[in-house]
C-alpha cells in the first residue's frame, strides 16, 4: 500500500530520511507491504518540488548535493502538473500526501514555524511526524488533541534521543508498568565534551574541537547551558507522565563550570561529571532537572561516553530499564521518521 509523504524542509534528516527509503525499499515492501511515495518537498534554502504521481527521491538528493536547487527537478511524468513554487503552507495544503514529515529549523522558544505546519496538517487531516523538539515542547497536548480531533496522528520519536526508540519504548513495551522516573544523558554534545575532557583537554579546546567534527553549532549555548536537555526532560514529561511542564519548572545548569580539575578530582573518587537529565515524580507532584552529576562509576549513565545517548526508565514491575543508543545523525534520526510512518502504515492497515 503506498503512503504518500510530503517533506517540510530537506536539511541532514530529510535527506536521511529520504537514503533510508531508497536502500531499503524491497525490504519495506516484502516484510510490511509499504511503498512511500513522497510527492512533495519544501525547503526555504534548497526549494521546492511536488508531484502528485510521486517525485523520484534520487534524482532529488543528487540535486541538492550537487548544490541545485529542487526546483531543477526533471519530472517524467507527462502532463502532472508538478508544482515549484509551493511554500511550506501551500505543500501542506495542497499537495496529494496523507502524511507530512516536519523536518525544519527547531525554535524552542516559540516553537513556529512548526507549530502552525503541525497545527495546518491536522486541519487537514493529514498525519505530522517531527523530529522537531519545538511543537512537542511547547504545545504537546494541544497539538495532540487537534490530532485526535481530526482523527490522525502526532507523532514525535525523534525529538528525544533520535531513532533510538524512547518515546515507542515507554507507549507499547512498557505499557502496564508505571513510570516513576526518567534520567539519562540526552544531549551528545556535552557528553562528547566531557569524556574529551576526561583524556586531558580543558574546556575551550574541547568545545573547538566539538565545533569543528559537527557536533557543537558556532553558537554552543543550546547545548552547553542545557536548554536542548530541558527540551527534551520537557517533551518526555508531557508525553510519558502526563505532566504539562514549562521551561520554569525546569531546574538547568549546563556544564560550561565543569574545569579539568574538577573531572581529575571525581576520576580519583571513581566517579564522573556527567550533564543528567531527570524527571521524577514526588509527593509535591514532578521534579524536573538539567544538571551536571557526579556518578558513581557503578551507575550504568557513568559509562555512556562520546556522543552516545542513554535514558533510564524506573518502572513498578520491571525495576530500572535503561536503553542506550544514538541521539543525533542523519540516519539515525531519518530513521525515526520511518519508525514513525511504518507505525502509521501499521494502524492504517490493520
Ligand atoms: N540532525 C540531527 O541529528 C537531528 C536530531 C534530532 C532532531 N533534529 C531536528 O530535526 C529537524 C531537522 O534537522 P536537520 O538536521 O535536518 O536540520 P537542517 O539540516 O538544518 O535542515 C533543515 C532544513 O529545513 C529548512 N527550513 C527551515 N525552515 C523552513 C520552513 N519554514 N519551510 C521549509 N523549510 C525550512 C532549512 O532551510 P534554511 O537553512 O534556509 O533554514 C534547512 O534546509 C530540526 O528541527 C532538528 O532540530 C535533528
């Protein structure tokens, strides 16, 4: 059965996503009986294509990586009509696809434009899968409710840990049990920088040499002062514990007052500096943090090194739970988009 899929915003995940497709194509259609036709795409920078008869994916990557435009795109279909002009809004609402994959620029802050592409597609009635972390922090049980409303899906895998399945873990494997509390590691960057610093780098050399392989932006603030983590402990608050947080009930601190000293100092005490995210519920309700611990090395988060993620879930029946695995990445976060649209496929189908 085809799906047909528009893009909003053609950057690292979109194209991910998009590899993804194409390399496992026969194995999609084998094992699930999926076919994803995506028919539109819309990018601010690279521009915008859509067919209704459905774009060839290839010949859409090969443009932007050669640096043209989308709007170069070759269409053999004859007499389809391929539209080039189309906007984001426009592709959401005109374009032929049941699902849109919003995959633009993430504003914690005000979470737009994605809050109104989300908000635009559900008045549609079509399906948004995201690995933004703007509409899901922000507007989550709004967002959901229009969903529902016009009977489609919001789905979000993707804004917390990449493809490593968090959010799918904590909905379908662990449905039953109660969820006390979530701690882990959910921003890579900090985490590289920390285990760089463990080997002998101080501070500024690390976070250069984390600007120049990719993983901190020019700007690092997003991550070394934690805002990115407090997304993330926001997102899985409204979603896994029904708790509707705002950044103010947050307590944050990033890592930018971690010297060398101080990670010699906890390496003598078999313990490490790591930036932990938890949400735990108390008797006063929830308790939210971003904050720079000091773990024993016994404690499964003190070995995650690099840029690898984890998260620990504290559950009733099955004690600690904790999932390890990437937190960023083109195929690793493309990969949450199909997670997300297989899910969809599934729920269609049955
Ligand atoms: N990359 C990862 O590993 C990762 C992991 C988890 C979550 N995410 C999230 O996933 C989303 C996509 O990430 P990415 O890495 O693919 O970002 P990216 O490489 O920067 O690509 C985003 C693309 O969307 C375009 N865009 C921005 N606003 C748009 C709009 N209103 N309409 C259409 N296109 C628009 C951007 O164009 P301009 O350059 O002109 O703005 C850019 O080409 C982001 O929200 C990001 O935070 C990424």
């Amino acid at each position: 059965m085809k799906r047909r899929i528009a893009l909003i915003g053609f950057g690292t995940v979109g194209q991910g996503f998009c590899e993804i497709l194409l390399q496992k194509e026969q194995l999609l259609n084998e094992k699930y009986g999926f076919e994803a036709e995506i028919v539109a795409i819309s990018d601010t920078l690279k521009g915008s294509i859509s067919c209704k008869k459905g774009l060839d994916i290839q010949q859409c990557i090969d443009l932007v990586n050669n640096g043209q435009k989308l709007d170069e795109y070759k269409c053999e279909h004859g007499n389809c009509e391929c539209g080039r002009d189309w906007d984001s809004l426009a592709t959401i609402q005109n374009s032929n696809a049941d699902i849109i994959c919003e995959l633009a620029y993430t504003d914690v802050k005000t979470g737009q434009p994605a809050i109104t592409h989300c908000k635009t597609a559900f008045k549609n009635g079509k399906h948004i899968v995201t690995s933004n972390k703007g509409p899901a922090a922000l507007q989550y049980s709004e967002l959901k409710k229009l969903a529902e409303k016009n009977k489609v899906k919001f789905m979000i895998e993707g804004t917390v840990m990449s493809g490593s399945p968090v959010i799918n873990l904590a909905e379908g494997p662990l449905a039953g049990c109660t969820i006390s509390a979530i701690k882990g590691i959910l921003n890579g960057t900090t985490n590289y920088m920390l285990t760089e610093m463990e080997k002998g780098m101080g501070y500024a050399e690390v976070l250069k040499k984390a600007q120049e392989l990719g993983y901190a932006e020019a700007d690092p603030t997003g991550d070394v002062e934690g805002f990115d983590a407090m997304a993330k402990v926001i997102i899985l608050a409204n979603v896994l514990m029904d708790v509707p947080l705002g950044a103010g009930a947050v307590h944050r601190e990033g890592i930018t007052k971690i010297t060398s000293e101080m990670i010699e100092s906890a390496k003598n005490e078999n313990t490490r500096w790591k930036l932990i995210s938890t949400i735990e519920k108390t008797e006063n309700g929830i308790a939210a943090s971003v904050k720079p611990e000091k773990l024993a090395l016994t404690d499964p988060l003190a070995n995650i090194m690099g840029a690898t993620n984890a998260l620990t879930f504290s559950t009733d029946l099955l004690g600690d739970v904790t999932i390890v695995g990437a937190g960023a990445g083109k195929l690793e976060t493309g990969f949450s988009i199909l997670t997300d649209i297989l899910a969809i496929h599934r729920q269609i189908k049955n």
